[in-house]
C-alpha cells in the first residue's frame, strides 16, 4: 500500500527532443496538458499540451528538429513521468488578440500499434507467456522491456505459427486468457476481466490508496461497470494500476425498477452462485462495486494548467472481487 504524503507544490517538467537526446525544456511557461489512457480497446496514451506564449524561435526548432516529447508532474518531492511518446502533430494557434500557444499532440508506442509485424514460429509446448515475450521482441521497442501477464497452465502441443500484425495476435491472446491488452509505459500488459486481486506475473505489488487523505476529491460515483473517482493529480494513477477504494466512500447508483434478471443487457449471466439469477445478492454488486474495495484502473485522465485551477486525476476502475460480474460491452471489448 502506497504511503500517504502531502501534497504541496506542484511540479511539472515538459521537455521536447529528437531521436538523439537533445531536447528542449519548456517548463518555465504556462502548459495547459490532458495525458488520457485506457485499457478497453486497446487505447495508446495520448498526450495534449498546449504551450501558451513560445518565442517564435522555439516554434521553429519544435517543428523541424524535435519528434519526440516527455511530461513528468505531480506535487513536490512526488513527481513521476506521465508520458513518454512521438509528437504526431503540433499548431501555432492564437488564442485571443494577445496569447498565443504551440498545441502539441503526441502518442506513446503508436508505431507498436499501427506497424509493428512478426513472423516466427514458437516450439511446440510453449505457454501464454512465450506468446507474449515473442512478440515483445517482435516490437522491436527498446522502451518495452516486460510483460505483465495472468499466470496460465495452458501449454500449446503444436509449434505456433505467428505472422501478421503483432496486434491481432496479441488480440488473440487477450481472447486465450481472458484479458484486454495494452502497451503501458514500459509493459506489453495483459490485464485480467476481474477476478482476484493478486500482482500479475511482471506486475509490483504497489496498490494505491485513493482516501480524502490522499487527494480524493468528492465521492467516487458508481457507475455501469465500476466507479469513477476524481482526485489531485497523482502520476501513480495509471491504466492498468490496482487501486484502494472504501466502500462507504462510493456513492450508490439509483436501482433501476425495470431490472429483471434475464433482460438486462449490462449484466453477465451464468451458472455460478455468483450468477445474476442469485437472488442472496443485491443488485448494487452488479454494477461493479467491490466489497473489500479492490479495483483495476481501466481509464485514467490526468489534466493540469500550470497557471491555473486544473490539477487533477479522474479515474475509471472495475472491481477485482470474484463476487463482482462486469459488463458485457467490456468482456467484449478486446
């Protein structure tokens, strides 16, 4: 469990540079920034910054030298990279009669995305994670170095044939064990639909404490499919990260009058005691609330101004209960 800490003095630091290293620090000016990721659909961490006021030399140099951005922020002696990626498009807009700023848009590991190919063969008896490493290596990403994978038994009894994009197969994967995929950070990810609430094999075992002690801002909301949470900006917030949430902090959702068991198209149905036809248990379980207040973290946007109110987190997370049924449009969302 993660500490708690004060939360003083925001930090921020924004640097552009090119393949080689050389890079430009743009900190000391006002930098408006929204960093969204999310697991469900396999979504890169995009960046959107705005640079208010550059000196028309620095616009220069930003669009024809520098390909490459970073952002680190948070509070003052817990500050930590948001993002790390390739500039994909930046504008000189003027705002009004007096300002104007460089709008940068940037995404990390798109290229893994959008171009990355494999074509190998994989020796007879290999494992979920063998699939998993060889298309790391099939990346080629020198800022991915692990794999973050559910333990699995399964053991394949015929050489595997990969060719093709890299994600379909890592899509397919997903499918073999039940999870949605994503490049996070350094972390080719494979993050389970539920289930228990134990580190994944490449995961730490840190799990963030989301209290009013530690920037919760208002009440986590119920929604369909987990919570979501608002609080200061805290860079340990991360798609994919496991999260703290007490239960008494969460407000409620409104029960729906019209729910019956066999129609409602949210829910997933089943043979298990856990099944929605289980009249011992309530319906607010349904919707993804979680009794010992374990959560994964599905999406996450982190926005700030450094010149002004914004500086916060807001989250969505689904439980890690066993007792706790997700909803379709997310089982089937990889």
């Amino acid at each position: 469990m993660v500490d708690d800490y004060v939360q003083y003095r925001r930090s921020l630091k924004l640097v552009a540079g090119d393949a080689t290293g050389n890079g430009l620090d743009l900190s000391n000016l006002r930098i408006v920034f929204t960093v969204t990721h999310a697991i469900v659909g396999q979504m890169p961490k995009s960046l959107e910054a705005r640079i208010y006021n550059p000196a028309p030399q620095t616009v220069s140099r930003l669009q024809r030298e520098f390909s490459q951005v970073s952002l680190e922020a948070g509070y003052s002696g817990h500050v930590a990279e948001l993002f790390r990626g390739s500039i994909v498009q930046s504008r000189y807009v003027r705002d009004n009669p007096t300002d104007t700023y460089l709008a940068i848009l940037a995404t990390e590991a798109d290229k893994t995305y959008s171009e990355a190919t494999i074509n190998t063969v994989i020796g007879a008896g290999w494992s979920h994670e063998d699939a998993a490493n060889s298309y790391l290596q099939a990346v080629d990403d020198a800022q991915l170095k692990n794999v973050i994978l559910p333990k699995t038994d399964t053991t394949g009894c015929r050489p595997k044939i990969c060719y093709g994009m890299v994600r379909e197969h890592t899509r397919i994967l997903g499918h073999s064990t039940n999870t949605n995929w994503a490049v996070n950070g350094n972390n080719l990810a494979f993050y389970p639909l539920g289930g228990a609430s134990a580190p994944l094999q490449g995961e730490n075992d840190e799990v963030v404490a989301l209290t009013p002690a530690t920037g919760l801002i208002g009440m986590p909301q119920q929604i369909t499919g987990g919570v979501s949470a608002q609080c200061l900006l805290n860079p340990r917030l991360q798609a994919g990260k496991r999260v703290m949430i007490n239960l008494s902090d969460i407000i409620a959702a409104r029960a729906d009058v019209s729910y019956t068991a066999g129609a409602n198209p949210n829910l997933v149905s089943g043979d298990s005691p856990n099944a929605i036809n289980n009249p011992n248990v309530s319906g607010s379980q349904f919707a993804g609330l979680s009794q010992s207040g374990n959560y994964r973290i599905q999406f996450v946007d982190h926005s700030g101004d450094t010149r002004g109110n914004d500086w916060s987190s807001s989250i969505t997370c689904t439980a890690l209960d066993a007792t706790s049924v997700l909803p379709t449009s997310l089982l089937r969302a990889g």
